[in-house]
C-alpha cells in the first residue's frame, strides 16, 4: 500500500493514505480492547517511540532484547493503521498498542475496558517544529510549505491527525472516563527520566529492580535510540522517508523551537495557546531550566519564557 500522495478523511481530520484508509479507521472505532491492554495515545512528535521503547523494556523488566529485534510498529501498533489486525493476529502476551486518533473517536471502545492507557504530551511549540521536520523527510506526508505556513495550519488543526489543541484537551479532560489513565510529558521525561520510568512501572504494576531499572534507562535514551535500527525508521525505503532530508531520531530536545520560532510567531502563538487553553489546567515546560536563565538577559525573554514552568 503505498498511496504516498493520498489523504485519507476521517471524521473531518485528515490522515495519511499511506498509512491508513476507512477500514482501518472502522477497525480501531470497534476494537475490542481487552483489560490487559496498554494503550499509549499521543498527538504526532510527543514522544510515542520513546514511550513505545519505554513500556517494551519495563515490561521485560529492562531486558532490551525485544527492543532489540522487532520494530516498535510491530511491538506496539497504531490501532488506526492499516497493518494492526495482522500484526495482532501473530502477537503473543498482554497487547502494546498505540493511536494518535483524538478521544471522541475512541471513547466508546475505550467505554468498558480496564485497559491501561499512557497519555504523553508535549509542548506544542516543539511538536510543530518536530513535526514540520518529519513533513520534509516523510513521503506519505503532504510538503509542509514554509514554516510560516505550517505553524498556521498547525494552529488552524487543517495539519494531519487533526488539532493539537483539540487533542490533548479531548484526552485530559476525559481522564475521568478512562478506567485506568496516565498523563505523562515528554518535559517531565527528559528533566527526570528516572523518575518517569518509576512512573511508568508503577501504574504498569511491573516492579523493577534497581539493576532492571538501570537497563532500562540507558535503553531508552536518546543515544542509544538514535542507533536503533528498531526506531530509528533508517531501514525504511528512500521513497517513503527520505533520509537525506533529516533524521527521526532529530535532536530529541527541550525548547528547540527557539532556533526556528520568529519573535512575532512566538509572540502570537503565545497569544493563540492562552485563548484555546483557556479552559485547561495543562501546564508544560517550554524550555530547558539552564536555557530560560540565559533567555532572562535578552530582551524577548518575557515572549519566550512566558509559559516555562
Ligand atoms: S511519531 O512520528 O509521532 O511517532 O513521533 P514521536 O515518536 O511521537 O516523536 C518523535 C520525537 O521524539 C524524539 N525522541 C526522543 N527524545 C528524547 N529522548 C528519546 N529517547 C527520544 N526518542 C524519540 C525524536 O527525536 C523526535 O523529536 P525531535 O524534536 O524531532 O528530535
């Protein structure tokens, strides 16, 4: 299935025709989520491989074998793209699945399940530059224009997977309805990965040892998941991520938006986040500790720091 040039509509949101049409969409709308399920849902660029690696090998107690070895679309597949049914078919032990669909399209399969469900978010100034990033490199994806263009259609939800917004406010706000819920940041993940691992295994009601705990953390960083060919989508063919034009694993950063975000841009998406978040208590971290110090001498500093935790 290549259909690289085609976009898939769902439910008013565009989506990849490369990666999934309306059968897959009807599959994950119906599934029949079972109580041993874990379930990471995230908004593109957030932190889903990284949660994806995360949950592999604190469920192996930090055993990196099978990370090692299968692909984390294998281990751990998006509901919504075409291949899941096959790949569950083969698949052995609790299920790993994951989704990028906003709550509304799942709330009614997610209803009655105890399945286990890991939310990760990031700040969306960083999501947008990662994401125009992975638009450059990634075929199935529809050319990003400039990034002037693209943060406008970012903040207008027109992008794939529709709004970030809209997503993680749907999620959040419906924790309540979800049996068993984890809101996790790709913030908090990066200042205190430890912490987050214990996190992760806690609500994962998998104890880990202080030997497994420490496999799984050198595991998971980003050095080691730079190299891995499991995440790093390098065996993907030329045609559909072309890897001349940037990397998957890209810088895995805090505040990187600063190097790309204009003064005004930063100013009036500033201005656009506080009126859509209006109505939410979500607070992110927008740039490294060490970064927002330094910003604090520059004159623009009261635009960039404005959110940082
Ligand atoms: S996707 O396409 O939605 O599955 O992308 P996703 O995995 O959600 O996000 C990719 C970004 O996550 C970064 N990443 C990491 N950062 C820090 N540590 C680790 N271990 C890690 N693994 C992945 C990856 O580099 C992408 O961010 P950017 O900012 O583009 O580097």
């Amino acid at each position: 299935m290549a259909r690289l040039d085609v976009t898939e509509t769902f439910h008013g949101i565009s989506f990849p025709g490369h990666l999934h049409n309306q059968d897959s969409f009807r599959y994950a709308l119906d599934f029949k989520f079972q109580d041993t399920d874990i379930l990471i849902v995230t908004y593109p660029k957030s932190g889903t491989t990284w949660m994806q690696e995360i949950v592999t090998l604190v469920s192996n107690r930090g055993d990196a074998s099978k990370a090692q070895n299968q692909p984390n679309w294998a281990r751990a597949p998006w509901l919504e793209q075409y291949y899941c049914p096959e790949i569950l078919k083969t698949s052995q032990g609790p299920r790993l699945l994951t989704t990028h669909l906003p709550y509304q399209l799942l709330a009614s399969a997610l209803r009655s399940s105890k399945a286990k469900v890991i939310y990760v978010a990031r700040n969306p100034k960083d999501v947008v530059v990662s994401y125009y990033h992975f638009h450059k490199m990634a075929n199935f994806l529809p050319n990003p224009g400039t990034f002037s263009e693209f943060l406008s259609a970012f903040k207008e939800g027109t992008v794939h997977y529709g709004s970030w917004f809209d997503h993680v406010k749907g999620w959040t706000s419906n924790a309540g309805n979800i049996h068993n819920f984890l809101y996790i940041t790709y913030e908090e993940m990066w200042q205190n990965l430890r912490g987050s691992l214990e996190k992760v295994s806690r609500f994962l009601q998998c104890p880990l040892l202080e030997e497994e705990f420490i496999s799984t953390e050198k595991n998971c960083s980003f050095s080691t998941m730079r190299e891995s060919s499991m995440v790093n989508y390098k065996n993907i063919p030329q045609e559909i991520m072309d890897h001349s034009k940037g990397s998957f694993m890209r810088k895995g950063q805090i505040g990187d938006w600063v190097n790309i975000f204009s003064k005004q841009q930063s100013c009036s998406f500033d201005k656009f986040y506080e009126s859509k978040m209006a109505d939410s208590s979500l607070k992110f971290v927008w740039l490294k500790p060490e970064e927002s110090s330094l910003l604090n001498s520059r004159q623009d500093t009261e635009i960039l720091v404005r959110h940082a935790a």
